[in-house]
C-alpha cells in the first residue's frame, strides 16, 4: 500500500463532490492508504461552516493516518523558501511545510495547488497534480 498525503486543495474539491477529487481520493480511502498532518487538518476543519461540520471534519480526518512534522522541520522550510526566492519564486510557509513531510516521509503529495510544481524544483517531492 503506497500513502498518499492529501493537500488541502484535493480535501476541499472532495468535500464539494467535484468529480475528479472524488475519484481519486475515494478508492485511498477505501484501502487505507490516504494520509494527512496535522497542518492539512487544521486547514480543514477550521474551514468548517457549523461546529456540526468541525466535529464531523475532525472525526474524519482522526481516521487518517497522520505523518508527523520533523523537529527540525522549520529550517528546512527556511532553507527550501530563501533557494526559492533566490529564484523568483514566492512559496507560502505552509506549502512548503506540506511538501517537506511528504518528502521526508516519501509519501506522494496528492494535490489541485499547482503553487507545489514550484516548490518541488527545490524539494524533490513526488507530486500528483490532478
């Protein structure tokens, strides 16, 4: 079983019922292999609209395997976001966080955010951009 952490934007197309999310996110979580961190799951449970839809999103995502953020984790993104802009990109901190555990876990990055085809000319992180 290959783990696949889902970015936000993949979680947000999926909860709406957009169909390329959906077929794609439904058959990893039928066999298990869909991950998140804890940075994804605050992105979307505070996106919730009601506390009924927080406890829901909470819930489901308590199901999910979780990747944990290395201890060292924020001078890498330091360092992944300085080669960037040395570049003329601007990467925001989060995604840079999201591609790092991807790739210290190696893990492939499930993700609608083309910002993340930037941020892996630094990060060799495995991208499925749908």
């Amino acid at each position: 079983m290959t783990r696949v952490l889902i970015d936000s934007s993949a979680w947000i197309d999926f909860f709406r019922g957009l169909r390329p999310a959906v077929s794609r996110i439904d058959p990893l979580l039928a066999e298990g292999s869909a991950a998140t961190t804890e940075i994804i799951r605050a992105e979307i449970t505070s996106g919730a609209r009601t506390r009924k839809d927080f406890e829901r999103l909470s819930t489901a995502f308590s199901s999910l395997e979780l990747l944990p953020i290395p201890a060292n984790i924020w001078r890498h993104v330091a360092e992944a976001r300085f080669a960037l802009a040395r570049r003329g990109v601007q990467a925001g901190i989060i995604d840079l966080t999201i591609a790092l555990i991807a790739e210290r876990e190696s893990v492939r990055l499930l993700t609608r955010d083309r910002d993340f085809k930037r941020i892996a000319s630094i990060v060799p992180v495995a991208l499925e951009v749908f």
